[in-house]
C-alpha cells in the first residue's frame, strides 16, 4: 500500500514534468484547398456536377407540363362559376395529381442519389486522407496537424497543404461518383 502511494505521488510531480517536455510540432493543412484541388476531386465534382445539372434538366422537363396543365385546370374550374365539377374535370384533377407526386417522387430519388454520391465521393477521399496525414505529420516530424481555418494565424512553413495534396494525387488518382447499393432493408 505504501509503495502505491508513493508511485502515485512521484506520477503526480512527474508526469507533469514529461508532458512539459515534449513540445507540441504543429502543421496546418487547408483542406478547402484539398478538396478543390486534388485531381480526383477535380474530377468527381466535373461529373457531379454533370448530374446535377441532369437532374434541373429532368425538373424543367417534368415541370413544364405541369404548369400547363395546372393553368388548364385552373381555367375549367374558374369557368364553372363556382359549380361543383364534372366527373370528366375531377378525373382530369385526379390525373394531374398522379403526375405531380410520380414527378415529385422521381425528382426526390434523382436528388437523393446525388446527395449520395456526393457523400461517397468524400468518404472516399476522406479514408486516403486519414493516413496521408498522419504520413506527412510524420515526415515534418509534428505530432499535430490542424486545419488552417482553425488557426488565428500561423508561419507560411507549417503549412503542409502541398504535401497532401501530391501525396493524395498519387494515393487516389480517381474515385467513383456513383451512390453506394441501397443496404437491404430487413422486414
């Protein structure tokens, strides 16, 4: 018991003295600058945004003539003057509604596999750049790397953006921009 105690009380003077002496080596990396100029990066967002500007020409499509047949719509029922409408008229409405939520519904799935993909771009990236840090923390001898945006200032040589940029270029030369398989759902 007693020779607990005085390990305890040595550690508590000790330890304090051994986390003095390893001074903190920063670096800081602008991963804006990473996810902007990395050629997989590059490359993902060229395609991504190929499908997003898809996905507004597919809304423009499906909406055109939904706005044409609303305004048809609009003008037999202002035409009946306040009469309930005929069976011919409420089909036509309950036509236009189908159209509507299959357009709604279409647009939502086409938004959600972007929003997907999008995601798996940057998990993708994100897996390299884990060791990639950890790499060039290594080879700069720093035992800490924190993202330029979250410093108030800083030396231009801490910044090791450069070297994570080469390093990913050569680790993932692309990425796939395709949304991940739906998991199964269980029932």
């Amino acid at each position: 018991m007693k020779n607990l105690l005085l390990l305890t009380a040595l550690s508590a003077v000790f330890l304090p003295v051994a986390v003095q002496a390893a001074p903190a080596n920063v670096v800081v990396v602008d991963r804006e600058r990473v996810y902007a100029e990395c050629n997989a990066c590059k490359s993902a967002q060229a395609q991504l945004q190929a499908q997003a500007t898809a996905l507004q020409a597919r809304q423009t499509a499906l909406s055109t003539p939904l706005k044409t047949e609303a305004q048809s719509l609009q003008t037999a029922v202002d035409a009946l003057k306040g009469a309930p409408p005929g069976p011919a008229l409420k089909a036509r409405v309950t036509a236009f509604q189908t159209q509507q939520n299959n357009a709604n519904q279409e647009l939502g799935r086409m938004q959600q596999t972007l929003q997907a993909s999008q995601a798996n771009v940057v998990r993708q990236i994100d897996a390299k750049l884990d060791g990639i840090y950890g790499s060039v923390m290594g080879a700069k001898g720093a035992n800490l790397a924190v993202d330029v945006g979250a410093t108030l200032a800083h030396g231009a040589a801490l910044d090791v953006t450069a070297d994570v940029l080469a390093a990913l270029n050569v680790a993932l030369p692309s990425v796939s921009v395709t949304a991940p398989a739906a998991a199964p759902t269980g029932r």
